[in-house]
C-alpha cells in the first residue's frame, strides 16, 4: 500500500494558519499533481523535526523513504515522480522558464518581507517569537518595527515595481495561460503569505493582480482560501 505523503509545513501560534510562501507553492503543485498529502504543521525552532532532509527549513516533503526539501527541488521532485499527472511545467522549455518565475517569486518575498514581517512576528507562535526577531533583525541589520515604519510611503514604488506581472495578467486568467501552472503556484506564494499573516493591502481590489490571486485562491475546491487569514 502506498503511504501518503507528508509535507512539513511553516505555521503561527495556530497550527491552521499556514504562512510560508514556499510551502504555499508546494501545497499548490501537490493539489495540480493530484497527490494528496497530510501537512504538519511546523514552528521555526523544531529543526530536529526535519533533521532528516540534511537542512533547516521548510517546505520539506516526505515521500515513502525520500525526504525531499527546497520548493524548486520538490516542484522538480514531483514532476518527475509522477509524469502522468498533470504537468506542472507543460515541458522542458516550460520547465526552464519557470526556474526564472521561480526566482522572481523569490525576490517578491524579500520585498514583501520589509512591509509585513512585524505582523508576521504578531502570529509566530511563541516559542518562536525570539529566534524569529533575532534571526530577521539580523539579516534586515534594523529593527523590525524600524523596518516597516515607511511601509505607506513605499507601497506605491511597490506597486510600480509589478507593472510587467500586471500587464501579463491583464490580458491572461493566468500566468501559463487559460490554467495555472507552477509558475503561478511560485509567484502566489508571497500574496498568499502576505494575506495570511497581514492586514496590510498590498494591492488595490482593481488590479488584475488581485483578482489573478483571487482566481488561484478558488483553485483546487478553494484550498488557499480556506485557511486563516486577512481579507487585504
Ligand atoms: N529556498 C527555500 C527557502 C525556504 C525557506 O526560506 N523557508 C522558511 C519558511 S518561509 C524557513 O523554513 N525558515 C526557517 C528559519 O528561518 O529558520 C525553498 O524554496 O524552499
């Protein structure tokens, strides 16, 4: 008999609210690829839980006896594991380009970081309230309060800066085409972040990068919808 497959995966003080933007685009590719799967949820401080995989973070997906980590590794992982579910490249070329999607998502987590991470410390749970504080005022060299202080006078250059993921979705559902792909699974994951640990609007209701996320939002029976978040 098959064993389901176990995915370790980021949560708050409440073990429902699931805040990883990388976990957020392998709950995604698992869903496209049909594969069900029983989450754990995962504080910051249980390394020895993942110990298995060789490194510290999360999303880190068990398979059998395969302990598989790093979202772009496991998007790669499950592709290959089960080509006849559906693809979550659409072919090599498609494959390669998404690396690209895949980085760009990688750089919105670092900008999106410096607007919420202070909400984000509001919903850690608690015994990872310290090492969260001190491991990302650390790496952002300030405070977290510091670090958000301009987040009104910043969102317009935010905003600007998605000028060419807007004109694409302006005129395509999404950002494969008429369906998502993993691409759109990437690219999602820091909106997804974002709204469940942040009050903080982003985007304007109008733009058709909301309304792309709100459409990924009702993929796969409304699976990023149903967790604890924000409405922004
Ligand atoms: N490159 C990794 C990044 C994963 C990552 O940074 N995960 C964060 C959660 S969002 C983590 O596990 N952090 C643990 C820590 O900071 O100690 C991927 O794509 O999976």
């Amino acid at each position: 008999m098959t064993q389901t497959m176990r995915l370790y995966d980021l949560a708050g003080a409440e073990p429902d609210r699931r805040f990883s933007p990388y976990c957020w685009r392998t709950r995604l590719a698992l869903a496209h690829k049909n594969q069900t799967v029983e989450t754990i949820p995962w504080r910051f401080t249980e390394k020895k839980a993942i110990a298995a995989s060789g490194q510290t973070l999360v999303p880190v997906l068990v398979d059998g006896d395969q302990w598989v980590s790093d979202s772009w590794t496991i998007a790669n992982y499950l592709e290959d594991k089960y080509p006849d579910s559906p693809s979550l490249f659409g072919g090599p070329g498609g494959r390669a380009l998404t690396r690209y999607y895949s980085n760009i998502a990688d750089g919105l987590v670092r900008a999106i970081f410096s607007f919420v991470a202070l909400d984000i410390l509001q919903h850690v749970a608690e015994q990872d309230r310290d090492y969260f504080r001190e491991s990302r005022e650390k790496r952002a060299n300030t405070t977290l309060e510091t670090l958000v202080s301009d987040r009104d006078d910043r969102l317009p250059a935010l905003r600007a800066s998605l000028s060419a993921l807007r004109l694409t979705l302006k005129s395509q559902p999404f950002l494969a085409g008429d369906r998502p792909l993993y691409a759109d699974y990437a690219v999602f994951g820091p909106f997804q972040w974002a709204r469940c640990i942040s009050p903080f609007a982003l985007l304007e209701n109008d733009d058709p990068i909301k309304q792309w996320r709100n459409r990924l939002l009702d993929c796969f029976g409304g699976l990023a919808r149903a967790m604890p978040a924000y409405d922004a």
